[in-house]
C-alpha cells in the first residue's frame, strides 16, 4: 500500500487533470473551439463521448484516492462463479 504522502500527491495530480479535462470539455461544448489539445491527446468537438469517459474515470480515481486518503480501505473487487453441483 502507498504512504499517505504518496496518496496525496496522486490525488493533487489527479484533481488538477480534472480540471483540465472539464475545462477541455466546456470549451468544446459551447463551440469555441473545434479541437483542445491536453499533454499529448487532441480532441475534436465529435470526441465529447470520449472526453466524457475520460472525466468519468478520472471522477472514480479521485473519489478513490480521497477515500484512500481519508484512512478508509481500498475498494476489494470479487465475484461469485455460480456452479451446478
């Protein structure tokens, strides 16, 4: 498990990416601007679906690493395999 230094920092550099992909996703919404561009990705207007995933994901990370954070236990994925015995 990471430090809690770490957590932060992870959480600091998520929060502000998300910033940017909301703002990304602004300006491509009211028309300003056919294309944004953040780092290395471009997006064009028809890329709406693609950055609204991006934000979506970005959402789930930050809302982890809050929890994470904040000393509750990261999230354990499991599944039940039905059987027929």
């Amino acid at each position: 498990m990471a430090s809690k230094i770490t957590v932060e920092r992870r959480l600091m550099f998520r929060k502000s990416a998300l910033e940017r992909l909301y703002d990304a996703y602004e300006a491509l919404l009211k028309g300003g601007v056919k294309s944004y561009v953040i780092d290395d990705r471009q997006l064009t207007r028809l890329d709406l679906p693609a950055l609204a995933d991006e934000i979506r994901e970005m959402e789930r990370e930050v809302d982890e690493l809050t929890a994470l954070a904040e000393g509750q236990r990261p999230r354990k994925a499991w599944g039940v395999i039905p059987r027929d015995w």
